[in-house]
C-alpha cells in the first residue's frame, strides 16, 4: 500500500473492493491483508459547514395509527431516512423489547396499549402481573404494544405525541 501513507488507502482502491468483515473503531475492515479505509457518516443538510451526522433512527410503526403516520412524517420531514419497522407483521424478539424498554428507562406497564387491544379480556389491568407477564403478553399480541416508539442513538421514547421524538434528536435538527 505505498504511497497511501499509514497502510490506509482511498476506498476506490481495487484492494478494497472485497467485502468487508467488520469494522473497529470507524474503519472498515476488509480480509485481504486487513486493509483498512476510513467509515465516514453519511450526512445530511446543506454540505460540510451547514450538515450535521445522520443519526441512526427506528420507528416500531403501525400504519393504521394516526400519531405513528404523524411522527414518522415529521421524522421524514427534517430528513431523517429512519428505519421503519411495522411491529405488528415482524414484531420486536424478548432482547429487542427489553433493550427497547431499558433505553426508555420504564417498565412495560409503560408502553402497554390498553384501548382497542385485548388488554381487558386478558385480565392485564391487574397489578399482580409481573414484568415478565406482560412482556410475554406484548410478544403474543403485538397490538398491546403502543406505538409508534422511536428509538435513536440518544434513547428510546413513546412518541404520544408526535413532538416527544423531539427528545431523542440532535440538539438544532428541528
């Protein structure tokens, strides 16, 4: 790699254009030789001195919902280019709605939908229930989970409404 300076070469080099196998502290890291290239963000806004970095951004949504549709306009609507999971069809694993739950800092009673669900006809409303029984009760019925959650680099939050994703946005991406 001489002429590159530092074993780092431009990513357009042939070198580089195997796949990568895994990246160490933003630079990507390829099997050949374990050639390295720098991982830049993607970034968004108007070039280098206006832009910022993109944010990793997941919406657990549910289409019919009037407030999900809503917030993840308004996502859309200051460029983000979230990741938008329909949690009915591909609901979140037991790890996933923990982490979810752990980065929110509340326990499930917290984002448990009450209104239009089977929350009722399963007794949920009982203060006995442990959080592993309503968790488990979330996971049979995703419809029990309340939407849309929205989860980036700094938190998770239940965004009712829409505004509250505000809170886990960069400070000026408003």
């Amino acid at each position: 790699m001489a002429g590159f300076g530092f074993g780092v070469a431009p990513a357009s080099h042939p070198a580089l254009r195997e796949a990568p196998v895994g990246e160490f502290c933003g630079l990507m890291i390829n099997s050949s030789l374990l050639r390295m290239r720098a991982v830049v963000p993607p970034r968004v806004g108007p070039g280098l001195h206006g832009g910022h970095f993109a944010m990793s951004v997941t919406v657990y949504h549910n289409p019919a919902c009037g407030t999900s549709r809503k917030t993840l306009a308004l996502l859309e609507g200051m460029g983000h280019a979230p990741r938008v999971v329909e949690y009915l069809k591909t609901p979140p694993t037991r790890s996933e709605l923990k982490a979810i739950l752990k980065a929110m800092g509340v326990g499930p009673r917290a984002i448990l939908r009450e209104k239009g669900a089977p929350y009722a006809e399963l007794g949920l409303g009982d203060p006995a229930l442990s959080d592993e029984a309503l968790i488990d009760a979330m996971l049979q019925h995703p419809i029990l989970i309340n939407r849309p959650i929205v989860v980036t680099d700094k938190g998770a939050r239940l965004c009712r409404p829409p505004e509250t994703v505000l809170e886990i946005l960069p400070a000026g991406a408003t």
